[in-house]
C-alpha cells in the first residue's frame, strides 16, 4: 500500500483541516478546565447563594422560615428549597469543603446522588430538614471564557486562511502565467513551489510554454522568409509584364502582381506586428496628427481632436502602421474620421470615430481576425484589401501591453478604440534619462 506523500496538496489540506480541529478542541477543553469552578470552589457562584440561602433560613424563626422559602424560589429561579419535618430525610451525601467554615453552627449540609440527580440535603441548627435541588447545574459560561474561546475561534481561523492562501498561492501564481502567457516576449519559468501536483502541472507548463515559443518563433521565421522570397518572383514578372505590347492585358497583370505584392507586405506587416520591436519614449499626440495630415495631404476629410501632449512607451513605426490602418480603414467605407486622444482611469485611449454604417456587434470581434474582410453591405473599397489591417493595429497593440476594441458610434457609425498604458510622469523622466545619450 502507498504512503501518500506530505507533498500531496490533500494530504496537506486534510492535515491543515486536522490540525485546526485539534488545536481548536485543546484549546476549548483548556479553557473550560481553567474557568469552571470545581464544586466548594470560593468562585463557584451556586455555592455562595446556597451558604447564603441556609444562613437566613437557619436565622429565622420555624414560623418566618416558609415565607422565606417562597421568597427564595421566586428570587433564584435555579434553585428549589424545600423545608421538612425533623424527622424527615437526613444528610447522606459528602458535606463540600466549601461549606466547612460558611455555615452556621449546628447547620449540616452534604450532597446526595440519586435519580433525580445532584442535590443539597442537611438540617438546621434545630433539627428541621432542608433540601435545595439544581445546586449542582453547572453555571453558564464565564464572559472571560467566551472571550477567550472566541479569540481562539478568530485566531484559528486567520491560521487556516493563512495556511490556505499558502498552499493555494502557487495555484494563484500558475493561472496568472497561464493568463498572461504571450507571445510577445521571452516567457520566464514559473518558479517549481506549493504541493507535488502543483510542481507536476508547473513543470509540465513551463515546457509547453517554451514549445509554443520555438514553434511560434519558427513559423514567424518560415513565414517571414516565403514572404520575403516571393518578392523576387514578382518583381521579374512586373519587368516581364512591361514588355507587354497588348495594353489591356498589360494593366490586368500589373493590377494582379500589385494585389499580390500587397498581400505579401500584409502578411510580412502581420508577423511583425505581433512582435515587440525595440521601445523608446515618444509623443504620441504628436504622432497621431502627423498621421491625419499624411491623410488630409491626399485629400481626405480626416481631422485630428485631443491633448497637445501625451508620451507613451513603444515603437513609433509599429504604432504609426497601426493608426494608419484605422484612418484608412474609416476613409475607405465611412466618412468624417476623426482621431480622439485623451487619458482615462489610468490608460491613454485613442478613439477613430466615423460616420460610416458601422460593424454589427455580433461580428466585431471577428473583424479582428486576420483575413476578415466587410461583409456584402460594406463598400466597394472592401474588396481591396485582405483583411489584415485590424489584425496588424490589434498584434501591435497588444504587444505594447494595450488592447483594441470596436464599438458602435452614438448617431451611426464605428468607434475603433485603443487602449495604452500610460506611462507615470517619474517613469517618463527615467526613461528620457535612459534614451539620452
């Protein structure tokens, strides 16, 4: 039979749960034994009232003692005290060592066990027979002790949570790597902590983590060098097509060899876009108005509305690809595109709004994907490109630590909005120190 190892996270979520029971029942057994009085004890509260009962009993006169019987079980409701002819039932029972020296002269009192249970059985100095029953119920817990077992209570539980929180961290830590696994940078290894299924399912990501690395990187690698490669065969067949006399098959093979050509630098724009390029410290506002004017200088309607100023952390040529992109995807089939730059809950957030007729909201999320072009409604100039364009903004986007997202424009229309990092003024002064040389 298997020993199950301490490194087993049941194992030490069983003995955790052992161990809180255990020390939690100690500790109450502890403090009941300190804090009940052992019967006679001076600070056994029923012990004093019934020495204090028996001494007015045993002072009064046999005709005042009934009426002071009646007081006494109305006033002690815990208590039961009975009077009795002298020649009725004598003290049996062990007399307490409390009572040795409280009691009056001549006043005998034991205590008797029998089916009824604990009680109190004596005379008075005259002879007549006394009887109080209960006296041995055990009283309510003192306000220390419920103190007491309640701070236990609390510190045994903040002990668990503790414990708990430990032994579940390495869980915490695995899915927060496995949530911001990305592409974009050389993955760290999740350090090997917490029990041995957790170690298992670490070591077991951190070699998967490093296989999609090499493969993805080997695929950039292929598909980047095909690209490239297919550049050469296009441009001599665009020298070929030159010498060809018949003018309208000319300009149809030249058209075709200028899709192609685009379509290779998409795709090489693509693989590069989710890459992270090398960053520096830059004025984003600045860029963003100079790729309005690249536009209106051709005779679009585009118009540029935020900051004067705004730094951000990035590639200048990833991000000016990736804003070009939305201009020119809001001058193709809407009209009126304007860029919006301002800072919100701490991200710089860049907004092109236009006034086309938008992007249904079922279908947003998969105009991201490369190769997702308008559907049959869009415009004429749909059919021109790809659909690499919001592929390449997200890719940059995200691996600048940003995020893309379509939205639908109040009054009509679409609202490309980037989310940034924004980067702290103390962070922008270390950083300019860094760049300047």
């Amino acid at each position: 039979m298997r020993i199950p190892s301490f490194r087993n996270i049941n194992v030490q979520l069983g003995l955790l749960l052992l161990l809180c029971v255990g020390l939690f029942h100690v500790s109450t057994t502890l403090i009941l034994l300190l804090t009940e009085p052992r019967p006679g004890d001076p600070r056994d509260e029923g012990a004093a009232i019934v020495v204090a009962a028996v001494t007015a009993l045993d002072a009064a006169s046999p005709t005042e003692r009934p009426a002071i019987t009646v007081a006494l079980n109305a006033s002690l409701p815990r208590f039961h005290v009975s009077l009795s002819t002298p020649d009725g039932p004598a003290a049996t029972g062990a007399r307490p060592v409390y009572f040795h020296s409280r009691l009056p002269a001549g006043v005998e009192l034991g205590v008797v066990h029998d089916e009824e249970g604990e009680r109190l059985m004596g005379s008075l100095h005259d002879g007549e027979r006394i009887m109080l029953t209960a006296v041995a119920a055990r009283p309510g817990l003192h306000k220390f002790a419920l103190v007491t077992m309640g701070f236990v209570a609390v510190s045994l539980f903040v002990f668990s949570l503790w414990a708990a929180l430990s032994l579940t961290r390495p869980l915490t830590d695995f899915a927060n790597a496995a949530e911001t696994f990305s592409l974009d940078k050389e993955p760290a290894q999740l350090p090997e902590t917490g029990p041995e299924e957790v170690r298992k399912a670490t070591r077991a990501f951190n070699r998967m983590r490093n296989r999609i690395s090499q493969m993805a990187a080997q695929r950039t690698r292929m598909l980047a060098a095909v690209s490239h490669d297919l550049r050469t065969p296009i441009t001599r067949m665009r020298l070929r097509a030159e010498h060809i006399e018949n003018g309208d098959t000319k300009t149809k093979l030249l058209r075709d060899l200028d899709q192609m050509e685009a379509m290779v630098s998409g795709c090489l724009d693509y693989l590069r876009g989710g890459s992270r390029q090398e960053t520096v410290l830059f004025d984003l506002a600045t860029l963003l108005q100079a790729v309005v004017d690249q536009f209106t200088d051709l005779g679009a309607d585009a118009r540029y509305d935020g900051v004067d100023h705004t730094n951000v952390m990035g590639n200048p040529d990833d991000f000016e690809r990736a804003f070009s992109n939305l201009l020119d995807n809001a001058v193709k089939y809407a009209s009126s595109p304007e860029i919006k730059l301002f800072e919100k809950d701490g991200w710089t957030v860049v907004e092109v709004v236009d006034k086309g007729s938008g992007i249904p909201a079922e279908k947003r999320e998969a105009m991201l994907e490369p190769f997702e072009r308008g559907g049959v409604n869009a415009s004429s100039h749909a059919r021109e490109g790809f659909g690499l364009g919001l592929a390449i903004t997200r890719a940059i986007v995200e691996s600048h630590g940003g995020r893309l997202e379509l939205d639908e424009r109040a009054g009509g229309g679409l609202v490309a909005r980037v989310f940034l990092p924004t980067v702290e003024l103390e962070t922008k002064r270390n950083d300019s120190s860094k760049l300047t040389p």
